[in-house]
C-alpha cells in the first residue's frame, strides 16, 4: 500500500477526524515502529508500519471499502459494545463479520438510519459539522404546537448550556388529537438536539426517527436489519468526496491568494 500521512492513516481508521488525529500527534500521543511522532507530515505504510495511539495499535484499514445501512430498534446502543450490557449493534450486525464503525450516532431510545462502514474519508464527510451534511428526522412530539409556537425554531434559537441551533427547516406531517408528528432536518449534530428543541417550546419529543443521512435514504428497511449500499449509492459516495475535495481546493487557493495580496 502507497505511505500516507499519518494524520490521514489515523483518520481513514475512523478513530479520529484529521484535525483531531493532528492533535494527537502533535501531543506526542501517537508511536511509529516504536518512536514518538510529533510532525503530523511524516508518512508510513498502514499495512506494515506499527502506529498506535495512545499505545493501542492501530489496525491498517480494509483494502476493500464496505457500506451498509441500518435501522436502529428503539433501546439499543449505537456502540458494538456496552459496558452497562445492554443490547448494541454487535447483536445485530454478527452475520457481516467485518470490521466497522458507525457513522451517525442515535440516542438509546432513537431509531432509524445509521451508516456502517470501513471508509474513514466518508465518515469524516458525513460527520465534521462544517460539511453541513443534511440529517431527517420524523419526530412525535406531545401535543399540538401550532405554527406561531414552532415559529420559535430557527436559527440561532438557544437550546441551553450556552448552544444555539444552526441551519433548521421543518414541516408539520400530521397533528392528532394529543400528539404531533414533524419532519426535522439538522446540518449539524449536538448531543441530544432534536429532544432539546422541542424541550424549549415545551412540546416534549415521544419518538424520534431518523429517516436520512446525506443523499442516503432508509426507506422500507425493516428496523433491525441492515443491507449494503446499492449501486446508486455507491456512486452518492465518490460525489460527496468530490465535493469535499472541491471545497479544500477552493480554501487553499483562496488562502494562497489572501496571503499574496497582503504582501
């Protein structure tokens, strides 16, 4: 396998996003072959150099890249393992026998699409909350806000602990006698979001599905069961990478051209 950045080696891993795995790195956390790395440029094999972090060796990513789908049940861990023994993935997910991790955490008692996946350049797309990746939850919530109480969701509406909420649409699906259900997209992800807004106008979330992640759609995947990308999918993926890799051009040209125009 050709050398890479070891910062890029630690992100492809899904360990850590690359600006954190430069972090890393630059806190003398990180070995290779034995030796204390602190310059985030130096390249190594991940197939045959030993990098840990943190002394636990870093495993080299797949060769060949997989991409499944899942439906989270409602109480179940978005881990492959919980300390607390209650069910996670790993219960669900034995038949793939791959090495995986999650992209697109749902609370414990959230259901609906998370990504699986050996992709670390995906994962780092879908999840850093300055790609604003689109995410699409149906909620029920308790009652029936009318449209001047969820007039208050937008943007830069305080959800406590000193957060605001960034870019939000939403759209009322039906409203039933005591209860609500909304269709809700994020661009970003903090913790427990959804549940907090709606905390704020006091119309106290009782499901939350999440229906999409990116151009990635859960349609009639029955909940529990995972399947792999489709063929259509699979071609979503090399458009989003592009996109990003568009988008980090774009920066570094304009930051080339910001720093001659001072000089």
């Amino acid at each position: 396998m050709p050398q890479k950045k070891i910062q890029l080696i630690i992100r492809d891993s899904g360990l850590a996003s690359r600006r954190k795995a430069e972090e890393l790195i630059l806190h003398g956390r990180v070995t290779l072959n034995g030796q204390v790395m602190t310059d985030p440029t130096v390249s190594a094999d991940p197939e045959k150099d030993h990098i840990k972090v943190d002394g636990k060796l870093l495993r080299p990513p797949d060769a060949v890249k997989s991409y499944f789908l899942f439906n989270k049940p409602r109480n179940v861990v978005s881990t492959m393992s919980d300390p607390e023994e209650r069910p996670c993935l790993s219960d669900f997910l034995k038949p793939l026998k791959k090495r995986l991790f999650t992209v697109g955490r749902l609370d414990f008692d959230a259901e609906g699409l998370i990504i699986l996946t050996n992709d670390g350049q995906l994962a780092q797309k879908l999840s850093h909350p300055s790609n604003k990746i689109p995410r699409t939850y149906l909620v029920k919530v308790r009652g029936t806000p009318d449209d001047r109480t969820l007039s208050a969701i937008r943007r830069g509406m305080s959800i406590g602990e000193g957060e605001r909420i960034g870019e939000v649409s939403y759209l009322v699906i039906k409203r039933q006698k005591t209860t609500t259900w909304i269709k809700v997209t994020l661009f970003e992800g903090k913790k427990n979001e959804i549940k907090r807004i709606f905390n704020k106008i006091m119309h106290p979330v009782r499901k939350l599905r999440r229906v999409g992640f990116g151009p990635f759609k859960l349609g009639p995947l029955a909940v529990g069961t995972f399947r792999p990308f489709t063929e259509e999918e699979t071609e979503k993926i090399e458009g989003l990478l592009k996109e990003s890799s568009g988008k980090s051009s774009r920066a570094n040209r304009t930051n080339t051209s910001g720093g001659d125009k001072k000089s």
